[in-house]
C-alpha cells in the first residue's frame, strides 16, 4: 500500500494499483443491467426508406476503452480481516468514548478532539459517528458556556475548526482573546488552520489569525531548514495546500503514509491503539480502492454492451466522469451514486459530440423534436 511518493496524481490512486499487491475476491460484482434505461442503446425500427450515408467526424485522441483494469491486482492485503475490522473498530471505539471519561478537564478534552481529527483525516470518522458526535456535542457545550477548559489556545482553536467543519454553530469571536506573543508550534499550527475555515467575508478576526500565525511558522521553518521534525514536515504541508484545496482522499492517502507511530504518534494513547487506527485507515482506504476498481470494470463493461465506444465522433471521457466522482463522493457505500454520475456524464459527452459533430442537420432536428416530444 505504502509508495514512495505522496503526490501519485489521483487518476493513479483511483484506478492504477501497484504492483505486487495480495489479492481477495470481493463480492460479486454488479450485473450489466445496472442504471436502468441508462444502461443501453437500443437500435429502434425505422420504416422511412434508407438516407444516404452522412460523413461524420471522428473524434481525436481517443483513449482505449478497456485495457488492463481488469487484469489489476486489487489492493487488498492480509490486513482486510473482517473479523479484525470490527475488533479494531471496537477497541477505537472504548479509547474514543467512555462514559466514565466524559471530558472534565483540558488535557482529557484535547485528547478526545485530537482523536477525532484523526480518525477525519484518516478517513475512518464515519464508522465511528455516534462516539464522535457525544464527543463534540460536550465539546459545544463548553464552546458556548465559554468554559476555562477553552483558555488553552491548542484546545480552543482545535474545537473551532473541528466543531465548524462538522455542522456545528461556532462563532469566531471564541478566539479573540488570544494573544499574536505565541510561540509553541502547535498551538500556532492550529491557529492557522483554525483560520482557514472562514464561512463568510466578514470574519476579518480568522483573517489576522491566519496572517500572523501563518507568518509565524514560516519563520519557524526559515530557522529549522537543516531539521525537519515531523511536525514542521506537517507544518510545511499545511502552509503549501490549504484544506480547500485538495481531494479529501488523497489527504486520507498522505496522512496515513505520515501516520508515524514511534517517533511521532499523533494521539498520547498506547502504542497498540495507534497500530490499530493504522491497520484500520489501511484496510478502510484499500477496501475502497478494491471497490473503485470493480466499479470501473462494470462502466467499462456497460460502455462496451452499450457500444458507446463504437461511436466514432464520441470523445470516450469516462475515466474522467468516474474520478471525479470517486475523488469526492467517496464512502463505499455512494458506490450508486458514483457510478451514476459517471454514466450520465458519458452519456451527455456522447449526445454533445453528436449535436457538435456526429449529426447531420435533419438528424439533429429529429432528436430534438423527440426530446421535445
């Protein structure tokens, strides 16, 4: 699972395994028929004497539909273990959210929070929605009471953005008591990202925020260019990519390959429940690619039965319907919407290039007098 490189462009991530990897046959896949009326063209009797042939344009650089997705090896290795799956997920769960450990104090609710946005960035927060809901719903309750758990600036900036970012009614003016003299890396890192989250123009504070923290850790990193310690390799990445933009899931990809457990682990628990938020994020992130890629093989077959590919003014664009779609609706479960998204996209490719170039005047006036029909 694991690559050299954190920037594989997302066509590769998507659909483009690498090589080597162990093999599990997934359920079976899903049957040509899928979509509907989307799912073919159907050739339709005419009774009107045969026309002329009509010269058509061909479309240029055309890529294959086909080629080697169905031979791929997916992604899924010895860690995909149902059983295993669901032990981890248990243990997560008992460290995320004990009732007895209800957050009471600064250090037992900034643990609970960096949880939580860890399991975000790793991509496995959905599986643990209820935990982390109870979570940040006490957090809310401290946010709006103004509560002197909320005086630690690491802290308070951490619940603004996450609180934020999942729904929740935080105003900005919750960090107008800190102060520009910080100097504590962390802190800072927060800050900025805390200010990065702006839902409106009117947050000048979130501006000034992030003008000065941001200025403060590019110093920082001027004056630790010979050390890199993995907090400024993550400050650099933050100050470089912005949250707004980049895909959700190549950010799940990089920050599992940085998940360092020994040197810097993310979260103070044990080195054990680190491990198992680790094994969790891989088997999560290559369970999803095994699925994006049964996903693709059944639009390549469905372009294929539709004889879409056949279509010589056609522009073939579906490897670009389906990873956009993949790169944002991605939770296994979308697997419907995903590859509806991907199928109407090339469906309306195919009916652009033909108004564009495919059909002839006569051809085209009787479409649209159908669809007006």
């Amino acid at each position: 699972f694991f690559c050299t490189s954190t920037n594989r462009v997302a066509a590769a991530m998507m659909v483009n395994p690498p090589p080597g990897s162990s093999s599990l046959t997934l359920p079976t896949a899903r049957c040509s028929s899928r979509g509907g009326l989307l799912c073919g063209v159907l050739p339709m009797r005419s009774t009107r004497a045969p026309r002329p042939a009509v010269a058509r344009a061909v479309a240029k650089n055309k890529p294959q539909v086909g080629g080697n997705v169905a031979s791929m090896p997916n992604l899924l290795g010895s860690l995909n273990c149902k059983v295993e799956k669901k032990a981890r997920e248990t243990q997560t769960k008992k460290q995320l959210h004990k009732p007895e450990e209800v957050p009471t104090c600064q250090e037992s609710l900034h643990r609970q929070l960096s949880m939580v946005d860890v399991l975000q960035k790793i991509g496995i927060s959905r599986h643990f929605a209820s935990e982390i809901k109870s979570i940040l719903d006490f957090t809310y309750s401290y946010w709006l009471q103004r509560d002197e758990i909320m005086l630690d600036v690491e802290t308070c900036a951490m619940a603004f953005r996450i609180l934020r970012m999942n729904g929740y009614n935080v105003s900005a003016d919750g960090l107008s008591h800190i102060s520009t003299d910080l100097s504590d890396t962390r802190s800072l890192l927060e800050l900025y990202k805390a200010s990065q989250v702006s839902t409106s123009d009117d947050e000048l504070i979130l501006d000034i925020i992030g003008y000065w923290s941001g200025h403060l850790l590019r110093q920082q990193l001027k004056s630790s260019e010979a050390q890199r310690t993995p907090l400024l390799r993550e400050v650099e990445h933050v100050l470089d990519s912005p949250f707004y933009t980049m895909l959700d899931r190549l950010e799940h990809k990089r920050n599992i390959e940085q998940f360092d457990i020994i040197e810097h682990p993310i979260l103070q628990l044990t080195w054990q429940t680190n491990q198992d938020l680790l094994a969790l994020g891989v088997m999560d992130f290559n369970t999803s690619q095994s699925i994006y890629q049964q996903e693709y093989q059944h639009l390549e077959s469905w372009v294929r039965e539709s004889r879409l590919n056949r279509l010589p003014f056609a522009r073939q664009k579906l490897a670009y319907f389906y990873l956009s779609a993949a790169s944002t609706m991605f939770p296994p479960e979308l697997s419907d919407a995903r590859i509806l998204w991907a199928k109407n996209g090339a469906l309306t490719t195919v009916v652009d290039d033909f108004f564009d170039v495919g059909g002839s005047k006569d051809e085209l006036e009787n479409l649209t007098a159908l669809v007006e029909m």
